[in-house]
C-alpha cells in the first residue's frame, strides 16, 4: 500500500480518493488526532493523509503511518517557493535531494571561523556545512558590527532501525528512492495548468523539473536575502517546512519516498506580494495532477 501525504488544507480534498473505506464514527481511521483515508488512487491502493504545518508534525505522521499501517512507499506532496531563478510559480518539481537547513548551532559574538563550537569536541555539532555570518547582509553593507554573528548548519542525527540502538548517525543530504526517481522521469512532458480563470493566467508555461535539491525548515521564506544564501551557499532551489521530515524519517525506517511539489512564489524573490496568495491553488492543483499520474507508474 503506498502512501500520499499532503500538506495545505486545501491541497487535500483535491486528490480524489475511490473505494474509501471507513469506520463506524467517520470517514477514514482516527488515530492520534489524524485521519488516515483509505482507498484507491487510479487503482492503487493508497492512504491520504494531510500532515499540518512544519517539521514536527510532518515527522510525526510519517512515523505514525509506518507505525499504524504495512507501507510500500511514501509520496508527499504540497506547494512550495522558489530560489532558483529558472523556477516559476505554477513549475512542479521533483527534486532528487532533500536537506533539514533550520538545525543550527548559534556562535557566540567575538568568534568566528576558526573556533571550535560549542560542544564540537563530543560530536554533537560541526563546522563541516558552513555557516551564515548575519554581518553579510548589513545595509549599507560593512556599515556595522552584527551581534547575531554566525549560525553553522548542522545534519540532523538518524538513527536507522537496521543500525545499532542508541548509536546516531549524520544526514544532511538525503536522496529520494532511486527507483521512484526514475519512474518520475516518464512525466516530464506532461501539461499542467497555466490560468485560474479566463483573465489571470501565469507569465510562462509551467513544467515539470528534476535534478534539484530541495530544503525545509519551521520558516515560511519571504526574504530575497534568505533566499539568494540558500540558492549560494547550498544550491538548493525550492525551499517547503515539511519535505526535509518526511525524508528524513522515511531514510530511517528505510521506506521508498519521493516528494513533489510545485511552486506557489518566489520565496521573496519578487517585488510583489507573496505570489502564493493568488496562485496558491492553482499550484496545488498542478501538484495533484503529478501526483496522480505518478501513482498510475506504480505497480497495483
């Protein structure tokens, strides 16, 4: 049984879901304030469940749906921003790596690049990812000293369920299952919808992009600064709060999982309001339709 995990609300009801099965009080099976729906998505069996907002609880029913249910593989889905400039809203995306870029460990003013972190010397954090040094982004620029200093990303630890109990491991950059990756590939002609109505349409024909790497982190990204650094510093392209999560405990339990999600704005890269207040949905839309279409790749 495969899995479809959506984010936004208004993503979820979009996934038509046949043959549901249900309890006797609701639609779908209740299990610690979440609602896992059972069916089919062309004619796959599948559970639709939506996981919320951030990290934590992206995490949480990952963990819950390999806990409560015999998962094959995971496809999560959502709407996310863009920091790479040849990604436009309406663009769906499959990236091939996922990384966790809101783990820092915050220096204190007056040391720098050369001095050990705190806690460093037992393994706990390192200086081997780089770091974002805040006076960079002074306005004008050098024209003063910046308190915040330095913060230096840092891999999240894993602890594999074939590994030994209690001994972590380090992942930064977690590659989505190679052979849903190229299953993907199949959908790279595939047309997706460019106007919300008759009068408002996007500026460009969507498409469908892989080879990326993606981020997430408990931020909604609506800062050009933020977003050029992640674009520089780690050639990351899209940037959601969930992905990275879902990713990371799925590596852990060593389950299959890819995530697609199609771009509602430009993360601050604009000189417009956010731009997923307006095409937010249909983004969603756009990520939907991968979605089906992907799950029509897998075996019944």
């Amino acid at each position: 049984m495969y899995v479809c995990k959506c984010v936004e609300t208004y993503i979820h009801p979009k996934l038509n879901i046949t043959e549901r099965k249900t309890d006797a009080m609701s639609d779908g099976v209740l299990r610690a304030g979440r609602r896992f729906h059972i069916g089919r998505v062309a004619d796959r069996k599948v559970i639709v469940v939506m996981t919320g907002l951030s990290m934590l609880n992206a995490g949480i029913t990952t963990q819950q749906l390999l806990d409560f249910f015999a998962i094959t593989g995971i496809v999560h889905y959502g709407i996310a921003g863009s920091t790479n400039s040849s990604l436009h809203v309406g663009d769906v995306t499959i990236p091939k790596f996922w990384s966790h870029t809101g783990l820092w460990n915050w220096q204190r003013f007056g040391q720098g690049p050369n001095d050990p972190l705190s806690l460093e010397v037992n393994g706990d954090f390192t200086r081997k990812l780089g770091f974002l040094h805040f006076g960079d982004n002074n306005v004008p620029e050098g024209s003063a000293t910046n308190l915040l200093n330095n913060v230096w990303y840092q891999p999240e630890e894993i602890f594999p369920v074939t590994g030994t109990p209690e001994v972590r491991q380090h992942a930064f950059l977690v590659q989505v299952d190679p052979h849903f990756y190229g299953l993907s590939h199949q959908l790279k002609d595939l047309p997706l919808q460019s106007c919300i109505n008759s009068t408002s349409c996007l500026s460009s024909k969507p498409k469908i992009v892989f080879d990326l790497h993606g981020a997430s982190a408990n931020v909604f990204l609506d800062n050009a600064a933020y977003r050029s650094f992640l674009s520089t510093k780690f050639s990351i392209s899209l940037v959601d709060m969930e992905s990275a999560a879902v990713a990371l405990v799925s590596l852990q339990n060593e389950v299959p999982f890819i995530a697609i999600r199609s771009m509602s704005d430009l993360a601050g890269g604009s000189v417009h309001s956010n731009e997923a207040i307006v095409f937010g949905g249909l983004a969603a839309q756009n990520a939907v339709d991968v979605v089906v279409k992907f799950i029509k790749l897998l075996p019944k």
